[in-house]
C-alpha cells in the first residue's frame, strides 16, 4: 500500500534525533537532526515496506517551536482519512445545488441521499471523496467515540459498491467552526468565478499548521470532539488529548491528525486578501517564476555554501532557511502592489 499512515516514536538527544515506527520497532533511523532523521526514516520505509509515500503521524507530537506553540492553545487536531482519496458515485445528488461545474465542489445543503462510494482501500478507517472532501470514518472509528462524542453529529451509513468487511459513516454537521486567516502570516485562498465560493483559508508558509480558527468560535473549553468547515463541508476537531488516547489503536489505522492553530479574535486578518480564481492563478506563476530565480540566487549564497558543508545540515533545512527568506516577498498581496489585480469584494461573499 503507497501513502499509508504510520505511527511512530521518537527521542531526541542531545547530538541525534532517533524516529521509529510503532508497529514495527526494528524500523528505527537516526539522524544529526529531524530533517535527516525525517528523510531516513522515509527511505527506510520505501525499502523495507514498499511504500514510497509514507505519512507519520508521531504520538507523542513532535516538539513545536516557540512560535507554533503560540497558536497551540489549546491544542487541537483535525483528524482525517490522511491520504484514502476515493470516488463517489454521484456527489451532485449529495448537496440540493449540486456540483459546481467549475471547481467542483459541493453547491448548498446536505441532502438526504446517502453518500455512495466506488471502492475504498482495504486497510484505512477513514477517507475523503476527491474534489468535494466529504469525508468519512468506519463503524470501528466511531465505537471508540463516546455516546455524548457521536451525539454531536449525524453519521450518516455510507453505501458501497464495492466489497468490504467494514462499515462505514460519513460525517455530517449542522454547526462548523470556520477557519480564519491570521494577521502577520501568510494566507492564500480563491472564489470560484461559477459557484461564489470560497476555498478554505490556508497558511503558505514555515509554519507546520495550515489551518486556523478564532478561539471565540472554539469557546474557552472546546468539547473534545468538535466540527470545523472546511469550505462546504465539516471535517472532524478533536482535542489533540482526546486524540492522544485514540492514535495507536487498531481503529485509527490511516487517520492522520493535523495541528488547527487557534488565535484570539483580535489577531483575524480580517483584511487578508481573496481573488477570484483567474487572478490567484497569475499572481501563483508568478509567485514560482520568481521563488526560482530567488532560490537560485539563494543556493548560491555563502550562507547556504556553509550549510552544505556542515554534514549536519539537510536539503530539507537548505529550503526551510531559503523560505524564512523570501516568502514574506513573495506573499500575494506583496505581490500584487505590482500588478494592482482587483481584490474581491469581501461583502459580497457572506462569511
Ligand atoms: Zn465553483
């Protein structure tokens, strides 16, 4: 199986980072650093199991820097199908305005058509519907949840076409806490020209969280499960100690846990720019026509010249330092001071 979700341990010494997976401790790798330590373990994987596209999810988290933990309070995950894409057999009937034509996302409410799926892979409890991101889990998932944890939201009995032993629930909610760019940092997001809407906040940038949400949406104790809308459609929030109690068990194999930053309604960027589809696409090229001369220019800088002679040092941290110094120029507002493209109207899109 390629892009499967693994488990893994890690310890950090003083001179060596040491990653190992959990269902298989004989694979253990160690490295001057994470990044080196990260790309063994990846090879290691590709070697001995086959697969090339192996994601880690580590439990215990990963130590954050000073920075991440800022927006790590409190902590909380999105848990998902990780990388189990699968097709549906008609997503139009799913949502009562159907499929947008254009960037094919879900148009308006839930239905009540069960969601149909073509086939799904054998091993994961949990996946995502291409394009629309419907996503779902299997009954086994759902048991380890308590009564008061399901009660929140409708799982919805999912029809297979293909065969399996599991069953399996889609997630539905009514309420979803909605993400929110944050100021000082740099987000990206577009509205479909067709259907009006938007694509999720997303974070572009060194930081390992790509989502956000406003701690007044998440109140002062989020319950431990809790939905967040992910354009039209919810994906599960749990907090990362309840998910900490869960990772591991058999009924969690390929769900992987993202970190969801949270910030005080006072640091929403509530001026973070939107542009239609055609404009992110011209300031995207060239966001990268200019990422590669400035990356180039970068490479051949003394400072990058001393990394590479420090064998303690990986490609990895080559281009996170090449990042953390040229991405504030290349953020699309930054950008657009050039070009003056049109914003779009931020009060024509209901929030
Ligand atoms: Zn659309």
């Amino acid at each position: 199986m390629e892009g499967g979700v693994y488990v893994c341990g890690w310890k950090r010494g003083r001179t060596k980072y040491a990653l190992w997976l959990q269902s298989h401790p004989q694979i253990k790798v160690e490295g001057q650093n994470y990044n080196e330590a990260h790309e063994a373990l990846s090879k290691a994987v590709c070697l001995q199991l086959g697969d090339g596209e192996a994601v880690f999810e580590f439990d215990p988290p990963l130590p954050k820097s000073a920075i991440e933990r800022k927006y790590l309070n409190p902590e909380i995950v999105i848990v998902s199908g990780g990388n189990t894409a699968c097709d549906a057999t008609d997503v139009g009937v799913l949502f009562t305005q159907g499929v947008c034509k254009k960037c094919h996302r879900p148009v308006g409410e839930r239905t009540a058509e069960p969601l149909v799926i073509k086939s799904i892979e054998p091993g994961s409890h949990g996946g995502f519907i291409s394009h629309s991101h419907i996503v779902f889990y299997s009954g086994g998932f759902l048991n380890l949840l308590t009564a008061q944890e399901q009660n929140r939201f409708e799982w919805r009995k999912v029809m297979l076409e293909g065969r399996s032993k599991k069953v399996f629930y889609e997630f539905i909610a009514e309420k979803a806490i909605p993400l929110v760019p944050v100021k000082g940092l740099i987000f990206q997001t577009w509205i479909c020209g067709t259907c009006n809407q938007q694509m999720p906040w997303m974070h572009y940038g060194i930081l390992k969280i790509s989502h956000f949400v406003s701690s007044r949406d998440l109140s002062a104790r989020p319950p431990s499960c809790f939905a967040v809308r992910m354009g039209n459609v919810p994906e599960l929030g749990i907090t990362r100690v309840r998910w900490r109690a869960l990772v591991g068990r058999p009924e969690t194999k390929g769900l992987l846990a993202n970190d969801i930053g949270v910030v005080l309604p006072s640091e929403i960027d509530r001026d973070a720019p939107v542009y239609t589809e055609e404009v992110w696409r011209k300031l995207s090229e060239e966001k990268n026509n200019r990422w590669n001369i400035l990356r180039d220019r970068w490479l051949k800088s003394p400072e990058v010249e001393a990394m590479r002679k420090n064998p303690r040092r990986t490609f990895n941290d080559i281009y996170e330092f090449i990042h953390s110094k040229v991405d504030k120029q290349l953020a699309f507002r930054k950008l657009n001071k050039e070009f003056g493209y049109p914003e779009w109207d931020r009060r024509r899109q209901p929030s």
